[in-house]
C-alpha cells in the first residue's frame, strides 16, 4: 500500500512537472483571454452583455475572469509552475555554486574550444591570474597527468529562467488577492451630494470600508485657446460626520483613503432646479441627456433633459416630462436660467444654473504590491536571461613525459554560443600573453 501512495505521488509530480504541460495550460489561458476580448464583459458593458445567448452567458463567457473554471486553469498553471521550479532548483544551483572541474578532456564543452601549450605552473598561474582579473571565479584540481580548473562569471544569471518562472506565480496571486479581497466599482453624482461608500455600483468584490464620499464641486475646465484641459472633482472624505480628508482629482490624479483609491474617470453637464410644490421648495439637479430624472412626491410625473446649452452664465435646458408608463411625454419645451414654468398643474419649476456632474471609478486592491512585486521579478528575470549571461570556462592540462603538456580549454554560456568564442579567443590570447 505503501509502494501504491508513493508511485502515485510520483505519477502526480510527473504530470505538473511536464513542460508540455505548462505549454497546455499557457495556450488555454492564452485562448480564454482572447475570449473575453471577443465576448463583452459583463463588468464592463453591461447592455451588451446582456444581448449575447443565453447559453454563453450561463457558461460565463460575458464574465470570463470570475468564472471558477478560469480560476482553475490559473491554479494548475501556478502548480505546474511551482511544480517545475522546485524540480530545476537543485540543478540550478549546482550549476552556480557547485561546479567541479572537469576530469579529463571529454567532459571539457566541444563546441567552443582552444588548445594551448606550455609548462604545467606558469600556465597554471597565467590561466588562473586571467580569469580572476576578467571576474571569473576559479575552482581547481589537482590530478594524476596534470591539473584541470572550471571557472563562472555572472552566475546570477543561471536564475534568470527561474525567477521570470516564479514572477508569474506571483501576479496570479495578487490577482487573487485583488479579486477575493478587494472591490472595483463606480459612481457618477452631482456636486453637492454625499453618499456612503457602501451605496456605489460594485461590479466585482464586495465594499467592507463604512465612510461617506462629499463632493463639492466637479469641473469639466478649458484653456484660452478652447482645448479642454481637464475635469476636476473637490472631493472629500467624511467620517462619523467629520470631514477627514479633502481633495481635488483629476484624470491620472487620483484620491487614496485606507487603500481605496477614486479615480477620475468621466464628467457630464447638468442643472440646478428649484421645485415649488405645494408651498415647498424642493431643490433638484438632473443630468444631461437623460441621465436621471425627478418624479414629484405623490404624482406619476417624471422629469428629465433631453438637452442641454452649457453655457457657463446662463445655461439653457430643453425638458421632457412623462407620466407613468406612457411612451411619449405629455409636455416638452425650452428652459432659460431663472425662468419658471407650470408643469402639469402639479409644481413650479424654476432654472437655476450649472450643476456638474463628475464619474469616479473606486477600486480597492490589495494584491497591487504583491503583483508590483511580480512584475519587478519578471523584468529582473528577463535581465538576467537576457543581459547577465553566465559564462562558464573549463579546462584540463595534460602533462607529457616532462613539465611541458597541453591546457585544452572549453566554453559555454547555457544553450547560446553567440560571443562564447570571441570571449574565449580574448582570454587564451591574454593567457598567451601573460
């Protein structure tokens, strides 16, 4: 039974451990990417997700990054991953820090090679003195017919491959840890409101954070020479009724308040009215194009407008009003600032002017410096792949029937052979000289 458990553990090391494997798993996630850039993401076009067949919506193609199904190819991704550098760790690091020197000419790299001739201890002395001067370090052995020495310069670079392996288990973990312990969302309300943080659309993750969100002012500003500059948001957090922090964003100038950032994400014009009903001023903002509406206290009248005339002195409104459910509107017409109106018998209304309304997305990640983190390693992983090849020289003296006998040298940088030999012909030349 025994033997069964640990045949069976070996079988399962097998399969993550297979390189074809990963390849596998690398094309599906690849291919299910590619899906979710073909399908309309849920989260991201919510009316065109939901046109698309009922069927692939069931299958969680219209939210392909939450489905469990895209979670597992993640996880069997980061197992083989895991898996493989586990099983190359103990290679890796023979090859960098427990190299032995070769034991006869055979085991010297063939395919970049030079021969030199010369007394056994001068030629000693210059190979070493060489490789030490040009940063190798030297490890050497005392044989039977002569010596022989193995040398690596830039060691770091034999974790190149395993480091960029790793950096993407990494990501995977602080998507992870962004998806299940954070929040993304998005509100868009008008200067003057506040709101509790709790109350936002959230389109993934779940809000834990309790504090209120006051905007003062939202701003959509122009230069002189009519090019928009930006849109700007005075925003402030409110905590226990306090105000504890105040702001003002801008696009790629966001707010951070305990790891939640608000980024400024859109604008729309809209208005400040003035309902009189019933002896009651009721103060209202709508947004362009329909945007919201306003349905007076006790009727079926709803309010909205179509259309708006920015202007920053005296902004003009073209209004819409319906009642219930019926399709067209039972009044319609042109509102200029401070101009009151009758609508329907049932309230006064009254333009007042320009009211702003500002698009804040809010997102929460935690796992931001966990995937920080592994983008830094895979960029240091591809360095030190790329740009910090090891370069490992060997070599093997054979002494004849006196001290004169010949140094057969060998080089290799992992699987590249392109600037070994030059590298190679630079130190023997050196050697040579010394």
């Amino acid at each position: 039974m025994k033997e069964q458990r640990e045949g069976l553990v070996e079988d399962i090391w097998r399969f993550f451990s297979s390189m074809k494997l990963g390849l596998l798993l690398l094309g599906l996630v690849a291919l299910v990417a590619g899906l979710g850039t073909v399908f309309p993401q849920a989260n991201l076009e919510p009316e065109k997700a939901k046109a698309v067949g009922q069927i692939w919506q069931t299958l969680g193609f219209t939210q392909i990054y939450r489905t469990s199904w895209f979670g597992l190819l993640l996880g069997l991704l980061c197992v083989n991953l895991i898996v493989c550098s586990i099983q190359r760790f103990q290679g890796i690091y023979n090859r960098t820090f427990a190299l032995k020197p070769p034991e006869n000419v055979s085991s010297v790299p063939n395919k970049v090679r030079a021969k030199l001739v010369g007394d056994s201890e001068p030629l000693k002395k210059s190979v070493l003195g060489v490789l030490e001067h040009s940063g190798f370090k030297v490890t050497t052995k005392l044989g039977d017919k002569g010596w022989s020495f193995i040398a690596i310069k830039r060691r770091l670079g034999n974790w190149g491959s395993l480091i960029s392996h790793i950096s993407f288990v990494v990501l995977v973990i602080g998507a992870i840890l962004g998806t299940t312990l954070g929040f993304k969302g998005f509100f868009m309300i008008s200067a003057g409101t506040t709101i509790p943080i709790t109350s936002i659309n959230v389109s993934k993750g779940t809000v834990k954070e309790d504090f209120n969100v006051h905007i003062y002012s939202a701003e959509d500003r122009f230069l002189p020479n009519g090019e928009r500059d930006n849109w700007y948001t005075d925003m402030a957090i409110l905590e226990n009724g306090q105000e504890v922090i105040r702001q003002t964003i801008s696009v790629n100038h966001p707010l951070t308040y305990k790891g939640v950032t608000f980024y400024q994400s859109s604008f729309a014009n809209g208005a400040r009215l003035t309902v009189d009903m019933k002896d009651q001023k009721i103060p209202v903002v709508l947004q362009d194009h329909g945007g919201n509406y306003f349905q007076a206290p006790g009727t079926d009248l709803y309010l909205i407008i179509a259309a708006m005339k920015n202007d920053p002195q005296k902004p003009i409104i073209l209004y819409q009003v319906y009642r219930g459910q019926e399709v067209d509107p039972v009044q319609t017409g042109q509102l200029n600032t401070g101009e009151t109106i009758d609508v329907q018998g049932e309230y006064r209304l009254t333009l007042e002017g320009n009211a702003g309304f500002t698009g804040l997305q809010v997102k929460q990640d935690p796992g931001i410096w966990v995937v920080w983190l592994g983008c830094a390693l895979l960029l240091l992983g591809l360095m030190l792949s790329f740009y910090w090849r090891t370069l490992v020289v060997s070599g093997v003296f054979e002494s004849g029937q006196e001290a004169e006998g010949a140094l057969t040298m060998g080089a290799l940088a992992a699987k590249v052979t392109g600037g070994v030999q030059q590298e190679l012909d630079r130190l023997v030349r050196d050697i040579q000289a010394k």
